[in-house]
C-alpha cells in the first residue's frame, strides 16, 4: 500500500509540472539556397544541428553576437554566439545590430512562447534598428490569414498606421515605407508589442537583416 501512495504521488507532481520552456531562439535564418531544414527568418536555438548537402548554403546571423555566418555545405551546429562546422565552410563578419536587446527579446520569447508588452511606452526594451526600412519577423503570427501590424510614433503624436501581412516578416524595404530617422515606434499585433528606434545615422538602402531587424 506504501508504494502505491508513492507511485501516485509520483504522477501527480508530473501532472502539475508546469510545461517544458521553448528554447530562445540564438540566431536568425537570412538566406538559404539548396537542401536546409530551414527557411529565411526562421529563428534557431543553441543546441540544433543543420545538415547541409554539397553545394547549399545558409546564412545566419547571431542574435547576441552580432555575427553574420555565411556557410557552404558540412554540418552546423548553433551555438550561442557561433556556428560550429564540420565538412564545411563558413565566414564571419560583424555587423551593426543591437545584440544586447535582440537577444533580450529572444530570451523572453522562449520563456513565455511570445514577447508580450501592456505596460506605458518607455518600460519595455527598445531594439535599435540601423536601417529606415526595418523588416518585422512575426514570430507565432506568422502565416495563417496573416496578421494586422500597427505602428505608432512613441516620442510624438502621430497618426498610427496599419498594415497587412501574410508571410513570416513585414519587410518595409520590398514595400518602399521608411520611416524617420531618430524615431520611437511601437509595433503592435492584437496584445503583443515591441518598442523599436530607428537610429539617428540610419542607412537608406540595402543593410544585413540583422541589422534592420524587429522581432515578436
């Protein structure tokens, strides 16, 4: 009898433990050509093996790091901060990105399965963005009938605008919006939001994703 008090105790507590937490993401899918498990804007944790056949490539760039990894064929494995490659070759260069927040948000992305921010303007973090024309990865809102996103000027008042997407990202650089240099946004799906500045020295033209990214 004992033991069947132990056993049922047992699978109480296993029912009441509070589901396993998703991984935060470490790096950002940007390209992919031939065989790869993965798609552009697809977000990968530390620990994930990818396999590439001879002749693809993938580029990732390192949410933390502020890397961007071109890598032809071989196995990577993600790691915080870098790739490791076998079979393979891979290059390394540093771009502008704001690491410390992107990396924030991701982390929080994987403890609660999305970035949700009710409080006032101004007590979330604020990702820096070094592009007029930044691209949007909608995270859990992707795909389906699409998503309504609205963005807000923060640091003036300024009449919200309101746009559709469909696909995985909202890049404002394939639809020609730019938006103000020095600005404070906040983008905003249903109840999730995130707070983005555009810098003061912002480029006007093609930057790495990393770069100009703003992620849910």
């Amino acid at each position: 009898m004992p033991r069947l008090m132990t056993i049922s105790a047992a699978m109480i507590a296993l029912a009441a433990a509070p589901p396993a937490l998703a991984a935060a993401p470490a790096a950002l899918v940007e390209e992919v050509s031939g065989a790869a498990d993965v798609q552009p804007f697809d977000c990968v944790e530390a620990g994930r093996t990818l396999a590439l056949g001879s002749g693809s490539k993938v580029v990732l760039g390192y949410l933390k790091s502020c890397l961007k990894e071109p890598i032809t064929a071989g196995t990577v494995t993600i790691d915080a901060e870098q790739s490791a490659v076998a079979g393979g070759k891979v290059q390394r260069e540093r771009v502008e990105c704001d690491g410390g927040n992107l990396h924030l948000i991701a982390e929080q992305t994987g403890k609660s399965g999305v970035t949700v921010f009710r409080e006032a303007p101004g007590t979330e973090p604020v990702v820096r963005v070094f592009a007029l024309s930044p691209t949007l990865s909608l995270g859990r809102h992707a795909g389906g009938a699409g998503a309504t996103v609205v963005i807000e000027r923060v640091d003036r008042l300024d009449k919200p605008q309101s746009f559709k997407a469909t696909g995985a990202t909202l890049d404002f650089a394939k639809t020609g919006v730019r938006l103000a240099r020095g600005g404070l946004h906040r983008a905003q799906i249903g109840e999730d939001a995130v707070q983005f500045r555009i810098d003061p020295l912002a480029i006007d033209g093609p930057t790495p994703a990393l770069s100009r990214l703003v992620a849910f």
